[in-house]
C-alpha cells in the first residue's frame, strides 16, 4: 500500500510535463525494418521521411501552422530587414507564384547590388508548401547576419566576401494551401528541364515558379546554393536521377567535391552528421530515390551552380515553438557552408597578357569531366574542390593560348591567377602560281612605272618612315603592359601562371 502511493505521487507529479511538446530530435527517417543495407527497398517495409508524396495527401492541420509566418507577415518581416539593414542588403523580386504573390530575395554583402569579383551563394526555401521550415530559418539567418557583422567572425567574412542571396519562400500558395505542390498542384522539384527525360522540355508548360528561378539565373551565376526542405535529417547531392531509372548510387563529376560540401553541413549540425539511415548525414539523391525534373541536378548541369538539397527537420510541420531549436541546429551549417566558398577550393583571376583586359575563360581539372566559367566583366572564377588532394588546372581561351598548372590543395583555399597569351597570327600563306590577282593589264603597267625612278625612292622611304613609328609604339606598349603584369603580380594573391 505504501508502495503504490509513492508510486501515484510520482506519476502525479510527470504527468503535467508528459504534454510538453517534445524536441525536435532528428533522427533521418524512422527505421521500420532490419534490413537497413541490404540494397533493396520495399515500400512495405520502410517509412521514408522524404518520399514521394502524392498531390492528394493530407494537407496539415491548422493549429500546426500556429506560430508561422503567414505571407503577408513574411513579406513584412523581409521588408523589414531591408530597412533596418539597409547598409548591407537589398531586397528584390524575382517574379511571382501562380497568385500572384511576390517572390522576394534579400541580397547580404557589404556592397549589395554591385557586381564584385566574389563568390554568389543563394538558399531557396519551402520549395514544397507544407514544408516551412526553411523559410523561418532564412528569415533567422538573414537577421543574425545583421546583428552580427563586424562582432562575429564567421558573419563578417561572409558579408564582405559573399553576395548571399537569400528566398524565404518559392511555393508561397503551397504554403496557404497546406500541401506541397503550387497553386496549380505542380511539385516544383519536378519542373526543370532534366537529362535524362524530355519532360520538361515545354518552355510554356512550366510553372511561373519555376521559370522565375531559370530567369534569375540567366542573369547572375551562382557558385554554390542550398534548398531547405523537410520530412529528414540529410544532406543531399547530385545525381538524383539515373539513366536507367534504378535505384542506386550515381555519382557526378564532382562527387567528391559534393561529399565534401555536404559533410560541412552535416558536420556542423547538432547531430545529422548521427543518422543510422544515412551514414554521416549525407547521401547521393540517386542512392535514397531516384527524382526526375529537380532543381539540384539542373543547377550543376546547366548553370555551374554546385547546389544541394537540405533536409532539415525531419517533421516536416513541427510546431512553431521548435523552430528556436531547429535554429540552433543548422545555424552553424548555413554558416559554414556559405563560408566554404572562400575558404576552400580554387579561385582568382584570368586576364590577357596583351592588354590585361578580363578573359571569360573556361577552367577544367584534370580527372573531372566538367567545365567552370571566368566571369566576363572580372575574369574571376570560384572553383570548388574537394581539399586534401593534389589537381591539375588547365585554363584554355579560343584564341590564347591554353595554360595548365598543377596545385597542392589543403586546407586553405589556393589563389591561382593566370595570364593567357594570345595565338599569334600564323603566317600568310603564298599566293599560288600564276594566280591573276589584278586582272586589268593597265593596272599591272602602272606598278611597274611606280616602282621606277623616284616612285621608288619616295616608296621606300614612306615605308621607312611607318616601320620605325611602329617600332616606336610598339615599345610603348610592351612597356605598358610589363607594368601591368608587375603590378598584378605584387597584389595578394599568392601565385600567377
């Protein structure tokens, strides 16, 4: 008797605390079966906290969406912080979504709107409606950038050497619906024009959503990018589809690269980099399921843009009053992974050794099928690279001559200048035999007679006189341009080839 009271006390005691709401513990996925690795899936058997959701599932209830941002407060909040952070934002509109509302970007660098020679990085969020998440961290994220810059580290060399651009919402309809797909009931991760399936290949078909994205990035390059999603804990990265439309590991050129870039996310999370399902936190899109018309794989093809899909909470819909904990989370990650485009990799700067004007010339490494871009106003390029492994850089121009060099790459990122010069003028072939360039016998007679006598005195020391003032011009210029290559050279940057 005496035991059993204690026992009601006790249990009368946690009973309050059992309807806290519980913590948002990313697990990666809820493992149902005990054949994790045995290399086939059965949808029986596994529960999937990312899987192919169906256009007519379940929208989320409403007292879920307690505590979100609507629309209308989202917008305000974004305009917001252009104000309050106006010294190193800008706030833009891509387009809209199919009701008409308002795709609004936060630009954060410490000279937003101008074109720097700097690496571009941008986060996309809620790209499926009923997946929120992502648009209240980006909010966070944006205003912890302001708060901090000039106080914390990682927030100053973010802003100063980063243009991040930053969409809270792509689906903002999705979002006042409840369900994943748009307006139009279209998932947006199944929109782009793919390369394995011609799809997607009807321009006038896709979703306004969609083609606002491609027309963003028709007009400004991105090294890297992030979309926020929900319903797992990993970090994803190319392929997600195969050619054969099987369910297995599909590497990219740059896998490594990607695993890398991936792992920084993982790693600096509370605990993806902890999944059971997915060891260290990451995985190949293609490796979980295959998907076809997604975002990820057409940045890298078409773009350049090394793009990864981040699960970030594995509710997809938690409750509002989690989202301090999934901050503290992936703050870091957003963090760190923004900050790995200057830290890592291979950038610099590739211009002519004539004029020192900018080459947007094409940069490849030896080993990997896949080509970067020098931007054209800057000659500027950002390569990312997996560190830790030696690579070969070849930079090659039509009409220049190409320029390789090899590099140690740890665990600092390597600043790699080079000057091309140009392909001389190969030598003018000789007129074939008995060729009648002039055909009027006339013409013929009066060079002859120009050639006689003073003609011919007069004719050469005309030709004298614009050799030596080419002589002289030509002096200047190489002098000119010696300058030039000095004072490139003398800059930061560590090495020129």
């Amino acid at each position: 008797m005496e035991i059993f009271s204690i026992s009601s006390l006790l249990l009368l005691f946690f009973l309050p605390f059992s309807s806290l709401p519980s913590p948002a513990i990313a697990r990666g996925g809820e493992r149902i079966s005990s054949n994790l690795f045995s290399g086939s899936v059965n949808s029986n058997n596994w529960l999937f906290k990312r899987h192919l959701f169906e256009a007519n599932h379940s929208p989320v209830r409403g007292d879920f969406a307690h505590g979100y941002m609507t629309n209308s407060e989202l917008e305000k909040a974004v305009k917001e912080f252009g104000r309050r952070c106006s010294k190193i934002s800008r706030i833009y509109s891509i387009g809209e979504s199919v009701k008409r509302i308002p795709l609004w970007v936060i630009e954060i660098s410490d000279k937003p709107g101008q074109e720097e020679a700097e690496p571009s990085f941008k986060f996309i969020g809620n790209m499926h409606g009923d997946e929120p998440v992502g648009r209240e961290l980006l909010i966070l994220l944006a205003n912890w950038l302001c708060d901090n810059y000039m106080k914390d580290p990682l927030a100053t060399l973010i802003i100063k050497n980063v243009h991040l651009h930053i969409l809270p919402t792509l689906n903002p309809d999705g979002f006042t619906l409840r369900r994943r797909g748009n307006a139009n009931n279209f998932d947006l991760n199944r929109d782009f024009p793919d390369r394995f399936s011609p799809m997607n290949d009807d321009v006038d078909s896709r979703q306004p959503e969609t083609k606002a994205i491609m027309g963003w990035m028709k007009g400004r390059h991105f090294t890297a990018s992030a979309s926020l999603h929900g319903g797992a804990l990993v970090a994803n990265y190319p392929w997600d589809g195969t050619d054969d439309r099987r369910k297995w590991y599909y590497a990219c050129p740059d896998d490594k690269t990607f695993q890398y870039m991936a792992s920084v996310y993982s790693r600096s999370h509370h605990n993806m980099s902890l999944s059971k399902e997915f060891p260290g936190g990451i995985t190949n899109g293609a490796s979980w399921y295959p998907i076809y018309g997604g975002m990820q794989d057409w940045n890298y093809i078409h773009k350049g843009c090394f793009e990864l899909t981040l699960e970030v909470s594995d509710n997809k819909w938690p409750k509002a009053n989690e989202l301090p904990i999934l901050w503290e989370y992936n703050r870091m990650s957003m963090l760190n992974l923004v900050a790995s485009l200057v830290k890592t990799g291979v950038h610099g700067r590739i211009v002519s050794s004539d004029n020192g004007q900018p080459l947007p010339a094409s940069i490849m490494i030896k080993g990997i099928n896949y080509t970067v871009k020098a931007g054209r106003v800057f000659g500027n390029y950002h390569r990312l690279l997996a560190p830790g492994e030696s690579y070969e850089v070849t930079v090659t121009m039509p009409g220049y001559k190409s320029k390789a060099t090899h590099i140690l790459l740890g665990d600092e990122a390597a600043s790699l200048d080079f000057i091309l010069d140009p392909v001389k003028d190969p030598p003018k072939q000789k007129l074939p035999h008995g060729c009648d360039c002039i055909n009027d016998n006339n013409s013929k007679l009066e060079l002859v007679e120009l050639l006689n006598g003073n003609h011919l005195k007069i004719t050469l020391a005309v030709v004298g006189i614009l050799g030596f003032t080419c002589l002289v011009l030509r002096r200047k210029m190489i002098f000119k341009f010696r300058r030039q290559k000095q004072a490139m050279v003398g800059n930061k940057r560590q090495n020129v080839v």
